[in-house]
C-alpha cells in the first residue's frame, strides 16, 4: 500500500489512523478482495480525519472519513457524523451536488472511531480552485451558492435542534441549549465563557423574539467553500459538488452559516443575496442576527482553539463583545 498520512504533534486534535486500519476497513466494506492501493490523508479539513483511498478493483477512489473519537468530542460537537447521516434523506433536493454513502459503521470494533465511506466528487476545493479564477468570475459562484442554501431552506422539519436529535418545540430552547453546551465546552478548555452565557441570558429574557420563528427549517450548518467543489480546468468557478455537512440543524435560515458568510464582506459574494433573496432586515430580525453571530463566534472560538491558534481566540471575544454591546 502507497501510505500517505499527514504528519501532526501528538497533541494534536486530528488524531492518526494507519495503514492496517484502513485495510480492515476496506476489507469488511468491499469484502476479502478489498485490498487498498494507495491511501492518501487530506488535509483542508479540521474535524475528521479523511483520506482518498483506491481499492483494488474499484473503478474510482472512494473518501474514507474517521470522526474523532467520542472522548475528544466537545459537547457542542457531539456524533456530527451520525448527523450528517441522518441528514441525507432531507438533503434530497441537492442529491446530484452530494457524495454517496458506500457504507457508515458507528460499532467502533475496528478503529474505535466512526466511520463513512463515500463516493469521491469531482472537481476541485473551492478554497484552492477559486484561486486559478480571476475575482470577477466569482460571482456566479457566489450566486450558485444562494441557489443551494435556498434549496436547502426550503426543506422543512420536525422540531427544532440538531438533525439527529430534533428534540424541541420552540426555536428559543434549541438556540439557548446550543449556547450553553458551546459555554460548557469552553469552561472545559479553560477559556472565558462569559459573553457567551449572557447571550443565553438575553435569549431566555426575550425568548419570545427568537419564538417569532415558528417552522423548524432545514440549516446546512457549514457551506461555503471549504465544503465545496468546483470544476477542474473550467472558464469559470463551476460548482460540481457539496460535502461534510455534518453540522445540519433544523431551526431558522438566518441562523445558518453562509448567511453569515455572505454578510461578511461587500465584495463579490454579494451575488449570493441575488439568488438567495434579501435577508429580512427589520428589528427583530436584527436581534436574532446578533444572537446567532455570538453563537457562532463561541463555535469558532472552540476551532481556534483547538487548533493553537490564540490570536483568533483572542480576536473572537474583541469581536463578541461589540456584538454582545449591541444586543444589549
């Protein structure tokens, strides 16, 4: 086997698999004639451990991801993989962009981890292909990208909460839910939780603002590029597919993470909002937002974290508290 995993510290959170468990896993998936060729670790990723493996006998490569294993799983954070399986069903209106699922295992007897196995997109990431792209050209991609996460909103769910475990009647109590678990996994890393519950506290205050949302919708919790694929060798940024939406919940659009990208910036992703439609902009509306972005400045607090990285540690709470004094 052509073996080529990435080299990280022994600390780090993306944890190492190896050659014979790749192999054991190819052989119950594909059966005693499953021999691995070549298996490659990808590394644009920041949750799971992936690799692009080719297995004798198969007409393509296939995407083996590992989650990590439940001890290193954050409260926030918990079974994203099994998430993302429940969420293939509602993710049928964007069937042709999607990987195939070959085979999901979560009995832990060979890896002691989760894993999928799934067919390989074509393409290119988006975060390297954009790249080779002259920036006016992007905006059809930008444009593309609206087109999806309205296709995706549109499709409507049971309760509120995460895919998997749509447990609650109001909008309000899964919002609320979400930001203690991110301020308990927070006080877990020894980091400063503080704007984070009064978040909470202000979102139980004026519940019924958040309650104003009253149909659970379906959120992709993660698009936008570094989920995304494009065609190789293309005039123009062409997107051929979508994977790893592993954080999907049921809740309010508003909420969902390329609402926030495509406000972030005034530059060529505000093509998204032709496609996608304006975002509603009156005072509720703008409180919801305030909430949310706390929400998810607590999430991407934990990655930096995770990852080393202190200076963005340190610049989400300049950026939590500006929006934290604006929701007060």
């Amino acid at each position: 086997m052509d073996f080529q995993p990435i080299e990280r510290p022994a600390h780090a959170f993306q944890q190492p698999v190896t050659a014979a468990q790749l192999q054991a896993v190819c052989h119950r998936v594909f059966g005693p004639g499953g021999r691995v060729s070549s298996a490659t670790e990808l590394g644009l990723g920041m949750y799971n451990t992936t690799f692009r493996v080719a297995v004798e006998g198969q007409e393509r490569p296939v995407i083996i991801r590992f989650a990590p294993e439940p001890g290193r799983q954050l409260r926030s954070e918990r079974e994203f993989m099994r998430n993302e399986y429940a969420t293939v069903p509602h993710l049928a209106v964007i069937a042709p962009l999607m990987p195939r699922v070959i085979a999901a295992d979560w009995s832990h007897d060979l890896v002691g981890r989760d894993y999928l196995v799934q067919t390989l997109l074509d393409g290119v990431p988006a975060a390297e292909g954009l790249r080779a792209h002259p920036r006016p050209s992007w905006t059809g991609f930008y444009r593309r990208i609206g087109e999806i996460a309205k296709t995706v909103h549109a499709v409507r769910g049971p309760a509120f909460g995460t895919v998997s475990q749509a447990a609650h009647a109001t909008w309000s109590q899964a919002v609320i839910e979400s930001l203690h678990d991110i301020a308990a996994d927070l006080d877990a890393a020894n980091l400063e939780a503080a704007d984070i519950r009064k978040t909470a506290e202000l979102a139980a205050e004026h519940h019924a603002v958040l309650d104003e949302i009253t149909e659970p919708r379906l959120l992709t919790g993660d698009l936008w590029t570094v989920n995304i694929m494009i065609a190789a060798n293309a005039p123009e940024p062409v997107i051929t597919g979508v994977f790893d939406l592993d954080r999907t919940s049921w809740g309010d659009p508003a909420a969902d993470w390329p609402i926030r990208m495509a406000s972030a910036k005034q530059d060529e992703r505000l093509a998204f909002w032709e496609s996608y439609g304006e975002p509603e902009r009156g005072p509720a509306a703008v409180w919801r937002s305030r909430v949310y972005e706390m929400r998810h400045l607590g999430a991407v607090r934990l990655e930096h974290h995770r990852h080393d990285d202190a200076g963005a540690v340190g610049r989400s709470y300049e950026a939590g508290a500006a929006v934290l004094a604006a929701l007060t």
